[in-house]
C-alpha cells in the first residue's frame, strides 16, 4: 500500500524544525513503503534507519538512541503492535506512530495499550505523515521540559541568580571563564568543586550553554535532595512493575537529558552501591531502566560537582576511588567570595538592581561605610550569602552591620586580618592607597604590593 503525496506547494516547509534534529527508525516489512518514507524524511531529519522487519528493528535499537519509531502493524513474523508491547516492556520509551490499513476500533484499542503515541491510517498524504511526527516530536518536548522543570523547583533554582554569580573582572573568576571556554567545546566530563555558594551550577550551565549542546536540555540534579532509595529510578528511570506502585514505564533522568547535559552535584552523597552503577553507564554510555532486562544508549554530557573534599571522601570510604578517577578528567575549582576581592562590590550593586525591581523597594545606598563593613565580613556562605545580605537590607531599608548580626570565624589567621583591613579601609575611602595607608599607619608600598599578592 502506498501513501499519498500531498500536491500543494509549500506544504511540507513548516515541519523542518520539529523533524530536523529527530533519529527516526522505520519498521516496515513492504519495499516500496520502506523506499517512500525514507525519500520523504531522509532530507529533513537528522538521521534515518530503516528495518524491514521486527528482529532488524530489535537489533537497531540495541545499538541506537532514537527519537521516533514508525512502524507498520501487519509484518511477516510479528504485528507492529506486539513487538512494541513487548519493546515497552524492555524499557523502551520513545514515541511510536503505528501505520495500518485497518481502522477497525479494536486495532486502535490495542496501539494505545501496546504505547502508541499515534495512528495513521493508510493510505495517508505526507502532510499527515509529517503533522503525525510533529506531534510526537512536540509531545515529547513539552514532556520532557516539563520534567527538566519540576526538578529545577525541586533544587529551587533561580535564574537571576545563576546568570550573576560569574559577574567580575578579579583574576580568580577570570581563570575560571577562561577554563569553562576551553572545556566547553571538548564532549569531556567535568568535575566542579568549590564550597556552597560559589557558583558551581553556574558554571555547569555556561559549559552546556557554550557547548554544540546548547539547544538541548540542561538537566540538573542535586544527589543529596532526592531519597536514596528514589534516586536510581529518577536517573535511570524504571518499567511498569518494576516495583510496587510502579503502573507505567518512566523515563530517567538521563534519557531526559540526551543530547543534552547532566548535571550531578553533591557527587559524593550518592550510595556506594548506586556509584559502581554510575560508573558503569560512564564507561559504557549506557543506562538500564529498573526493572529492565536490556541496556539502552544514551547520548549525555556529564558534568559533576561536589563541595566537599573528594579525596577524604575515598578515604572514608564514602566514594569509589575509580569513580573519582573516572568523573576528574578535568576540574574546575570555584573560588570564594573572598577570594575573588573586587567582585564583591560589583554583585553587590548587581544584586541591588535585581532584587530592588523584584521585591518593588527602593535600592539601599551602597556607601562607602557598608563598602568597608561588606568588604571586612569573611562570607562564608559566599555569592548566595551577599545575595540575601542585599536583600535583608532591602527589607530593612538599611545594611546592619555583618558582623554583628551573620558572626565571624572565630579562627582567622593573621595574613586574614590584615587583607580584610587593607580592603575594609580602601573601600571606606574608595580605592585612595594614599589615605588608605595613612589611616592604617602602613606605606602606599605595602598596600601596592600585597595588592598584587592577592591579585596573583
């Protein structure tokens, strides 16, 4: 049976951008059929396969990673809606759009049970064809950034946020951008480490936003907010029955993510047993649903990062050495708020012009008195502590004193002091060495010179 063309002109233009990045599998058992779908959607899909029968198209998947699946009913040696039944049952996730020549309500009952995702009827005209893959192709869009959003809620993420916490022209966040540059355009992992709110995500989504995956999904996925005994099913996702109150096949994490990145942090809260399963899907590229007989190809980038010390935790036992050895192919270190001198002024008005729009208040002056008070206060909590600290004052409609009000370090050594000095007092007296070191009792050349130090 053959389909139909459609003869009007230009009705096939408005489907290029759904198809244009979709690997399509055809499973059909007739020539001509097989030969007139790979004429219509080899010039506007990224890659096609063809299978003349149920085992080639076993065989394909094994080895493939595809975004739609079309497939005849009625083949020599197997129905359509059988080997898809059972293909769902392996773990296979991908829509699939059945074609028959018979439209009997039975047939349609059992596509839909077997996990059709639509119905063509032959014979059909191409624009049918086309809008049918769209919809698919859409539908699983929509899915899946649904998804990618619910577990951004989940991490709380905020996107103003995210986008200034790299703000700065000090050497220690210059060096890091210029890693991220180099890093991005490679398909290696990356390991970021840094302590809580420096940023680490941040630089995680600059490597996926300047890499060729940049018009796929950015997943992230903090390992120590979702239950352990949940946490394999959400990255490897699961099939019907799997386990009790499993009622449907759910795709993972990972599959969420292909062609995309996969953002681990808190690497090392992850369980020693469900790291060697990691590990493996690292060296492979391979993931098996829970519950699944069969390994299934994933094309991900993955991204890790942690803040604490990898290192003790292989000696504690707490991570595997090998996955260690496996995720740093290359690390990014994030310095502190502390660290990065400079930057702190400029997130701070930044932060100011952010929030003050977001909460409808008037921005709070940014003295030269609160310069030197935020320029004396040790930030532990780094970039996200500034940024609550501006939001305080917004709410208060004045900055209080840090100091007084967040709590020291009681341990600071001495080198600590005399920074935090030198910078509290060229902030009060906006950037003057001169006045600067006359107040301080100290030379102008001690100011220039351990500028430099910390500088690098």
């Amino acid at each position: 049976m053959q389909a139909e063309t459609d003869p009007r002109p230009g009705t096939q233009a408005a489907f290029g951008e759904a198809i244009a990045q979709a690997a399509i599998l055809v499973v059909e058992d007739e020539p001509g059929m097989r030969n007139f779908l790979e004429r219509i959607l080899a010039p506007k899909c990224r890659t096609i396969r063809l299978a003349a029968n149920t085992a080639e198209a076993s065989a394909l998947i094994a080895e493939t990673d595809f975004d739609l699946v079309i497939l005849d009913n009625l083949m020599e040696g197997q129905r359509g809606i059988d080997w898809l039944s059972e293909q769902r049952r392996l773990g296979f996730f991908p829509p699939a759009i059945l074609m028959t020549a018979y439209a009997d309500m039975e047939t349609a009952i059992q596509a839909l049970q077997a996990g059709a995702s639509d119905f063509l009827l032959k014979p059909f005209r191409t624009n049918q064809l086309l809008n049918g893959i769209t919809r698919c192709l859409e539908g699983e869009r929509l899915r899946r950034e649904n998804l990618v959003l619910r577990q951004e809620l989940r991490n709380s993420v905020d996107q103003d946020r995210l986008r200034s916490e790299l703000v700065g022209g000090s050497p220690a966040i210059e060096a890091v951008r210029q890693v991220i540059a180099r890093v991005a355009a490679t398909p290696s992992s990356v390991l970021i480490t840094g302590a809580s709110g420096t940023g680490k995500e941040v630089a995680a989504r600059m490597i996926h936003a300047l890499s060729d995956r940049a018009d796929h999904a950015f997943v992230p996925v903090n390992c120590a907010a979702i239950p352990q005994d949940m946490l394999e099913t959400e990255l490897f996702g699961h099939i019907r029955g799997a386990f009790p109150g499993a009622q449907q096949n759910r795709e993972g994490l990972f599959m969420s993510a292909r062609g995309g990145t996969l953002f681990l942090d808190e690497i090392a809260e992850l369980s020693v047993g469900l790291q060697a399963k990691l590990l493996r899907v690292i060296e492979d590229r391979r993931i098996r649903p829970l519950g699944s007989e069969r390994e299934t190809p994933v094309d991900v980038r993955l991204i890790f990062a942690a803040n604490t010390d990898l290192d003790k935790a292989v000696a504690e036992g707490r991570l595997r050495a090998d996955l260690l050895y496996r995720i740093n192919v290359l690390h990014i270190a994030m310095p502190t708020l502390v660290e990065r001198g400079p930057d702190l002024f400029d997130l701070a008005h930044l932060f100011m012009d952010i929030l003050s729009r977001q909460l409808g208040m008037r921005p709070v002056p940014i003295t030269a008195e609160v310069r030197a008070n935020l320029a004396t206060y040790d930030w532990p909590g780094n970039v996200r502590e500034l940024r609550n600290a501006v939001e305080r004052a917004l709410i208060l409609g004045r900055f209080p004193p840090l100091a007084a009000q967040l709590g020291r370090r009681d341990s600071q050594t001495l080198a600590e002091i005399e920074r935090r000095a030198i910078m509290g007092t060229l902030a009060a007296l906006d950037g003057d060495r001169e006045a600067a070191a006359s107040r301080l009792g100290i030379s102008r050349k001690t100011i220039d010179r351990r500028l430099a130090d910390w500088n690098g």
